[in-house]
C-alpha cells in the first residue's frame, strides 16, 4: 500500500502545475475560451511535456503509463479548469487499439481525436442506432466532446448485430459550446466512409470507465479549486465588522466541504488504480461507479456550496468559482449520472 | 500509487486473520454479532485471550508488552478485530490511560499500573464530563484540594461510561481555581473506585441499556502519588490524550462486518430501488472512508509525523456511517417482527445515536478541523 507518486509522476505534475500557473491563469484560460475555444499553442507544450504520450505504448513514442500516472495532472487541469480536449484524444486513442499508424502524431499532438458515441433519447445506456454497411456510416452522434478541433473520430455503430468501432475523418459537424464552455459537436454521418477498427463493446466500456476515472481526478482537482477559493473568501470578506469565517455555521459548512473533497479524492484513486489494476472488468467497472457516484454527490456539494458561501459574487461570471461550478456540474454527469452508475454499481 | 497492500502485509493479515479465526469465542462473536449485552466478564475474557496471545497492546512500547508493529499493521489488526466481531477492546485502560502513564508517568506509576492494565487486572474508565462540562470541557468543576498527602475530591461526573465495572478512573479535575487561564488550573488524577465517598448511579438510555453513569465524589481522599504529569497540566495530558484517540474512530472493519450483515438480511429489500440505492451510497462512503484512512496512514507511515487534525474526518464520517447501517438495518428488518434481533436492531439504532455526540462532538471535530486545518 502506497498513496506516494512515484518521482516521474511527481515531476511532471510539478511541471504541469508550474506551467499552468504561468501559462493558463484565470485571465488566460478567459481569452482562450473567448478565442477558438482551445489553443495550439497549449496543446503543443501538453505534447511536450509528454502528456498526449503518457498513456501510449512506447513503440509509438508514448510512455505505456496508465490512468495513475496522469491523476496529477488531472488534478492540476481540474484546478486550472483547462479547456483542451485532452481526455477525448486520449480515450479515442485507446480505442484505436496498441498499434495503429495515428498513435505516434497523437503523442506528438499533431493529431487530435474525439469519440462519438452518445444518441438522442439514449442518456447514458450503450444504445447505438448508427449503423456501418459497405465501408459507410448513417446515423447521428450527439453532443461529442472536442470533435471541433479533431482531425479523426471513432465512432461506435452497429455492423449487423455486433456493435464495433469506425475510424473517420471529420464530418459533418454541428458545432455548440457546452455549458461549461468546452468546444463540442453533434455529428451527422450521412454515407460517411468509415475504416472499421478492432474492439467491441467491452472495449467501448473500457474506454468510458478509462475517461470517467479521469473525469473524477479532474473533478478532485476542480473541487480542491473551489474549497480553496471559499476558504480564501471567508478569511477575507468581512460583513458585521469581521470575516465572515467567523461564523460558526460557514466554519462548519467550510469543514463539510473539505470532507467531501478528501473523500472524492480517495475514489478517484481508486478508480484510477483500477483502470491499471484488475482482475476483472466488473471489478473495473464497479470501482469506477463507486467513484462517479461519490464524486457526482461531492461534485454537487461542494460547488453548490461555493457558490453559496461566495454569495453574489458567486453568482458573477468575473469570478473563477462560477466557472469552476460549471465544470463540476459537467463533471458530475460525465459518461453517466449518479442514477444511472448506481443502478450499475448495483448489477455488478 | 497502489492501493492493496505489499504481500508481507497481506501475509499478516492472514496470519492475524487465521488467529482470530480459531480463538475469538464462539459465544461472543454470537453475542456481537447479535448485538446482545456483553457483560464485564465477557469483556474481560477476550482482552485476557489477546493479552496472552501478547496482541492487547499492539501500540505500547515493547518493553511493555507492545509488538512492534508499524501503523499500517496496527491498522490492519485493529480492522481485523473489528471485522471478524471480536468483542471491543475496552479503551479506558488500554488505549486512554496507558498512553497518557507512557507519556507522563513516573516510574512508578508505569510500574505499578501498566502491567495490571495490560493483564486486564484493572478496569478503567474515564471521569472528563460533567453536568455542566461537555463540549467545553475546560469549564470542569469538580475540585481536588492538596491535603498533606492527598487530595480531596468533590464533584460530579457524567456519561461515565462502564464506571459500575469499573476498579480505577482517570480524572480531570479543578487544582487552581484562580489559575490565569482556566485550563491552566485542571490536574491529571487517577482515583480507586474503592475509595469511600464516591457512588456511581446508573443513567439508563433510551435503548435501556446501563452503560453509563453518573459519578459523585464526596470528600474522597485520593493520595498525591495519584497525580499525573505535574499539577495544572491536565489540559496537557488531555489534549495528547485527544490526537492519541482519534486514529481508530473510523471503525472501518466493524462496519465492513455489518455492511456484510445488512446485505445479506436485505435480499429481499433490496428489489426495491429506494433502498438498494440508499444501501449502495452507504457503502460508497465506507469505501471512500477506508481508502480516506489508509491515505492518512500511509502519510503517517512516511512522514513519522502523528496524525493532523483532519482526521477529525474519520471520526465524522466514521460515525455517520455507523449510524447510516444501523438506520438502514432498522429498514431492512419486517417492520412488525417481534423477535430477539429485530428488537435488538430497533434498540442498536436508539443506541447509535450516541456515536456522533461521544468523544468530542461532530460539531467539535468540525472545530478543530477550522480551526487547525483550515486556520478560521
């Protein structure tokens, strides 16, 4: 047992985190989300830091690491809110399967990806009405995470009775911002040709569980933004002549937010230890929901919250917290809701 | 990171495992698991087993009678203990008292009582609150006044707990009532249940059971040699005392037993989502708990530093959880069943509700983690 990042973990989350702090300030992260909603040069130094990298096979020029090795810098993106698209690219990546030719420009950052799963009216159930027959896809993709910006999309369609992964190029999109200002994009395929790729449906659950672990880091890091933020507010807003954590009723709701904080953290490491660690795909799969249910109830929490104990101000577009409580609350409902991962937590 | 521990740790865990396997008492694991009265015997039976075995004090220094261990084995013996329903280990003596004579104590009185304590000689309990002193428990009153040799005690105490079986009691007590600071004038004092002018009255719980009292002393002469650390520093010895407690309030095997219990009395239950998906978030959170504990272990382990103040979190969550089962059993249960287990889960409910208000509040443990964590 043992909660310690190993020293290379270490030192790249401590780069990670110096470079967001210099780089990808609030005033920063506002211009880009402002501009094209991503930036390359962004993406470009996440390529050297060897981010894009960690989680490919060494071959292609990745790291072979797996979701533990990118919790820290989760965390920190959590905290910075930042807007790029990495987890996308990333689990798209993994569903192109160990050895595919886009891998080592993925690792470089020239190449981005996004999944197109989700349809209409299938919330989070594994419903796929997209169909591929004769090298072609039709069908509808809903609400794809980063596909504005990437260059290729996997997409989950039925072949028959089986459903399997296609790799296209990007088409057909129907761009929208999300509500916490990420880029993404409803995707119509009208005879779109499509390169069918290896991997099913347990591959497509692997991906998810993959991308929902490193939501819940990313959550814990969101979260830690947020109880600091309060925290800070309380010591330095003043109302009836002194600070207001004073009181003894925000002290305790301060606490409380803490709590959920810590304890959110602890699923996130344990999804994210099971991602890497398992000795079976329910065993995966019921760590993940535990920890999406935990964190959609802390997500809830503590945002709510912040806000609530910021007042106003929590209300105020200008402040980094409303942002943060937008994250969070996409962060929560990310590749399933708290009723939907209890209902699978319960069958596995 | 990894989160199972290292094989020597799981080699100990058996082997702590299959122990307890073959040597807990059949009838009392029943009892626990029952949740029936255990009466001081049975409590004494089962620390004599462990003092034998050398396992009762695994914290001690091994000069007296402790093993050894690191933190994370002692964390995995005292889960293991609480997941195989041993019964409790009563904390007065073993983990209040002892600690506070390994600290402050002379000579003497380590001799003279630490040995009794790890044999299960001496019962011990605990005389901190009184009627007017919960959760300021610096505004005490009961008053020791130096007489030659002695002390002479008179006051009362509160919410005793087990003081009817009990042989000694460690008490905070008022030496100086003008000190500066009021807590400069509380004194650390260990008292003979014996002693002629003290009488304990039974405070009978809404469960009905008497497991704590009321404690009077009355003129009680207790000698000076009875007098831990130096007079006034009782608020010293206790405040030690209070980050000494706090590690194992999690509970976290006793409540992975009776997590297990509820499942399995509940099949039926739970076909109805309502309560499938309150008994899901439950164990959620005594996931998130153990992993929470075992984070602040692992810290322990590498900083050699004593636990912070956060965890005031264990506790919290700790006790909630402990309530949320019991709640939950109460709902499991057939809501008219008469018999001995279903009226013993009504009255663990009543019964638990103590958990979140014993041993420094929830909302005290909510203080100390503003206060020293958060600096508010």
């Amino acid at each position: 047992m043992n909660f310690d990042y190993s020293e290379e973990q270490q030192l790249l989350a401590d780069s990670v985190r110096r470079f967001l702090q210099d780089r990808y300030g609030f005033e920063q992260r506002k211009a880009i989300v402002a501009g094209e909603g991503w930036s390359p040069q962004v993406w470009k130094q996440f390529a050297e830091m060897g981010i894009l990298g960690l989680p490919l096979p060494a071959d292609v020029g990745g790291f072979g690491g797996g979701a533990v090795d990118l919790m820290a810098v989760m965390e920190a993106f959590g905290e910075a809110l930042v807007v790029e698209p990495v987890v996308p690219t990333l689990m798209a990546a993994r569903l192109l399967g160990k050895h595919h030719r886009l891998l080592s420009s993925v690792a470089e950052g020239r190449t981005r990806l996004a999944f197109a799963h989700a349809e209409k009216g299938a919330r989070y159930r594994p419903l796929v009405n997209t169909r591929y027959s004769s090298g072609t896809l039709n069908g509808e993709k809903c609400a794809v995470a980063g596909a504005p910006i990437a260059d290729k999309l996997v997409v989950s369609a039925r072949d028959g009775e089986r459903i399997g992964l296609f790799l296209i190029d990007k088409a057909g999109l129907r761009g929208h911002s999300t509500l916490d200002g990420m880029l993404a994009a409803d995707v119509v395929l009208t005879n779109t040709p499509a390169e069918p790729l290896e991997g099913d449906l347990s591959s497509i659950e692997e991906a998810i569980d993959f991308a929902a672990a490193l939501g819940c880091a990313e959550a814990a890091g969101a979260m830690k933004f947020a109880c600091d933020t309060t925290l800070e507010y309380l010591k330095t807003r003043k109302q009836f002549g002194v600070p207001i954590g004073t009181f003894q009723a925000l002290q305790h709701r301060m606490v409380d937010m803490y709590i959920s904080w810590e304890q959110a953290r602890s699923m996130a490491c344990l999804a994210c230890s099971k991602i890497d660690n398992n000795t079976s795909a329910a065993e995966r799969a019921r760590a993940v929901s535990a920890a999406k249910i935990k964190i959609a109830d802390a997500a809830r929490h503590v945002s709510q919250e912040a806000v609530q104990l910021h007042g106003g101000m929590g209300m105020s577009e200008e402040l980094k917290v409303s942002h943060a409580f937008r994250r969070l609350t996409v962060l929560a409902a990310e590749w399933g809701d708290a009723d939907f991962h209890l209902e699978r937590f319960a069958s596995l | 990171m990894d989160l199972n521990y290292s094989a020597e740790e799981l080699a100990f865990r058996d082997e702590v495992r299959a122990w307890l396997r073959t040597n807990v008492p059949a009838d009392l694991q029943e009892k626990v698991a029952t949740y029936a009265h255990l009466s001081k015997d049975d409590l004494v039976r089962w620390h004599r087993i462990l003092a034998k075995k050398g396992w009762v004090a695994p914290a001690w220094p091994k000069e007296w009678g402790g093993t050894g261990w690191n933190v994370v084995q002692r964390y995995i013996f005292e889960e293991e203990l609480g997941y195989c329903g041993s019964p409790p280990l009563i904390p007065f003596g073993l983990s209040m008292c002892a600690p506070v004579l390994l600290r402050f104590g002379t000579e003497a009185q380590k001799q003279r009582f630490l040995p009794r304590i790890y044999n299960g000689d001496d019962f011990w309990c605990q005389g901190y609150s009184e009627p007017g002193s919960g959760s300021d428990l610096a505004s005490l009153k009961t008053k020791a006044v130096r007489d030659g040799d002695s002390y002479i005690v008179n006051g009362q105490k509160i919410w005793t707990t087990l003081a009817h079986y009990a042989d000694w009691i460690f008490c905070l007590v008022r030496t100086d009532a003008n000190a500066a600071r009021r807590q400069e004038g509380i004194s650390f004092l260990l008292i003979d249940m014996k002693t002629p002018g003290i009488t304990v009255r039974p405070l009978i719980l809404m469960d009905g059971a008497h497991e704590v009292n009321e404690v009077f002393f009355d003129d009680v002469r207790v000698p000076a040699e009875n007098l831990v650390h130096e007079e006034g520093k009782g608020w010293t010895v206790a405040k030690y005392l209070l980050g000494y407690e706090r590690m194992n309030t999690g509970r976290i095997g006793a409540s992975k037993r009776e997590l297990a219990a509820l499942k399995k009395m509940s099949i039926e239950r739970q076909n109805d989502d309502r309560f499938r998906d309150r008994l899901s978030r439950l164990e959620i959170e005594l996931m998130a708990l153990e992993i929470t504990n075992l984070r602040f272990l692992d810290r322990m382990r590498r900083t050699g530093q004593p636990p912070g103040a956060d965890v005031s979190m264990l506790k919290i969550k700790g006790t909630e959880i402990q309530q949320g089962l019991t709640e939950l059993m109460m709902q499991a249960i057939d809501p008219v069943a008469q018999d001995e287990f279903s009226v013993a889960v009504r009255k663990r409910y009543l019964s638990m509700r103590k958990t979140t208000i014993y041993a420094g509040s929830n909302e005290i443990q909510r203080n100390i983690i503003a206060k020293m964590t958060l600096g508010l």
